[in-house]
C-alpha cells in the first residue's frame, strides 16, 4: 500500500511474517503476514497423529512497485530487494478429534535475510538484516469429506516477535498482531486431477510505532496438476490477495491505496510414499496494485519426525 509519508514502510512480498523496509517520502506497509503462494498440492490432508516438519526455503525479487493503476511509480526508481527465507513449521497431529473433524497444532518461526535499495528523488535508502520473523501459530480441524475430498478449517495467530525498530532502513517483523480464519480443500486422486485451495481473511491489528493499520486481506493459494504413477504431480499454481478495506494512519483513512496481487507459476510435487515429499514452484506477480512487483520460488520437504 502506497502513501506519501516520513518513516512508513515498503513491504516486501514472501516473508512468513512479511518484511518491510522504511523509506524516506513515499513508501507502502503492505498487510499480509501470510506468506502468499507458499501452498501447493495436499494442503488438508492430514497425515496420522504424530509430530511432522516442513523446511521452506523461498527466495524473493521485486524489481519495482506499482500504483493503484498497476503501472510503475516514476518518483521510485532502481528499486530492488531481494530476500532470502528459510521458515521452519512443526506440526503436531494429536490422536484426538473436536466437532467431528481431526484436532491439529503447528507452529512457525522463519529466519530471512533481506537487501534492499531504491532511489525516491534525490535520495538513496538501502538497508540489509538478517535474524528471525515473526511467530506464526495454528490450530484446526481436519475433514474427510469424500474419498478424495478433504477440508481444513482453522485459525492463525500472527505474534509481533521480530526485531522492529521504525528509524531502521530494514526490519524483519511487522509490529503488530494479527489474526486469520481460514480454510483448505484438496481434491486428491493417487493418479489424475488434483487441486487445492487455501485461503483467509487477515484482519489486522495496529502498528503502535508507527500510528498504521493495514486493511483486512481476503487470499488465496491455489493448485491445479494432475498426479503420475511415480508420486510426482505436476502443475500451475499460485495466489490471489487483495484488500478488502481501508488502510488507516494517525491522519484517517487513506484511499485509493489497496494492495490486490495476482501471481501464478509452474509447481512439482514428489511424494515418496514412506513419509517424506519434496516441491518446487515459481511464481510470477503477473497483476500488481499499490505493492511490489516480482517473482517467488519456493523449495519445500515435509517429513515425520
């Protein structure tokens, strides 16, 4: 989200809980602590009780930022960041069920590195850091609702635990709390179509440092592949995000200023069949409103401990 303020900052997509940079006049603080596109195939199927890891590894370059018409922000120019994600989520199956449907836990604590620079008129601000994000924790309820059909609902605590300061040129957390209902489907044939969807609202708390309330966020992951005898499904996949209300600073609310991102890209999948996966995806940010302009990878593997 763009506005023409001292000291607000400029998002950068793909963080678990998302980095953002400060800049001088103009800047954005884009609302998501989800971290877009980061879902692909099997997102609610749920595996036996026990305790599972996924190790992410997510690599980011935005290459501009855009306004409310998508188009590039002259007064901005050799904008670049670059990020570098390793997010570790630990999931916890309990042989329990709650309201008809399998009780889960998870948990995830990223650690990045980011480098960024952009020139705003006369004036060159970059800043690199590299440390944790912040804390993300889930909880759910598992469905079967066919043969091949499962469901998730659940909801997402996101807790202020990265180093923020507002005078920094670079920060690795957002400052402020956020919660998220949100749901899953996945549609899965051992060989065939698959899909999955994953999707929230993400209403969002204020950020006390800086006086900025960024407007609730409806998203969503998606996945469309078809799955081969080998284990391996392949396919597009990608995210929609987009504002639904509002951002807000000391001054009231500021129009014309919400951010809706459309990307898509290639994805892999292999599942092993004895407990372990691995996938792929790129993602490129074809449709940019009022945020970064760029492209995701995500690397994955998910096992039982």
């Amino acid at each position: 989200m763009i506005q023409n303020s001292k000291n607000r900052q400029l998002s950068v997509l793909g963080g678990i809980a998302a980095l953002v940079i400060s800049c001088g006049a103009t800047a954005m603080e884009a609302p998501s602590v989800y971290p877009m596109g980061i879902a692909n195939f099997g997102t609610a199927v749920v595996p036996p009780p026990g305790f599972y890891m996924v190790e992410s590894l997510g690599h980011v370059e935005l290459e501009s930022v855009r306004n409310n018409n998508g188009d590039p922000i002259p007064a901005i120019r050799n904008f670049s960041t670059k990020l570098e994600i390793l997010s570790t989520r630990v999931n916890w199956v309990p042989d329990t069920t709650l309201l008809g449907g399998r009780l889960l836990f998870a948990a995830v604590l990223p650690v990045a590195h980011i480098d960024s620079t952009r020139t705003a008129g006369a004036v060159t601000v970059a800043g690199r850091k590299s440390g944790t994000l912040d804390l993300t924790l889930n909880t759910g309820l598992a469905y079967d609702l066919a043969s091949n059909l499962k469901g998730v609902i659940g909801l997402s605590i996101y807790a202020p635990t990265g180093t923020y300061n507002i005078h920094d040129p670079v920060n690795l957390g957002k400052n402020h709390w956020a919660i998220e209902p949100m749901g899953a489907l996945s549609y899965v044939n051992r060989i065939g179509l698959n899909a999955d969807i994953t999707g929230g609202l993400i209403f969002n708390a204020k950020n006390r440092a800086s006086g900025y309330t960024s407007g609730t966020e409806l998203h969503f992951d998606y996945a469309l592949g078809w799955a081969f005898e080998n284990g391996l499904t392949a396919g597009l996949a990608g995210f929609y995000w987009k504002q639904i209300d509002d951002d807000r600073n000391r001054n009231g609310i500021i129009r014309n200023n919400r951010t809706e991102v459309l990307a898509v890209g290639p994805v892999v999948k292999y599942d092993s069949g004895r407990g372990w996966n691995l996938s792929a995806q790129y993602e490129k940010m074809v449709t940019v409103k009022n945020n970064a302009k760029g492209d995701i990878v995500w690397l994955k593997v998910g096992f039982k401990l």
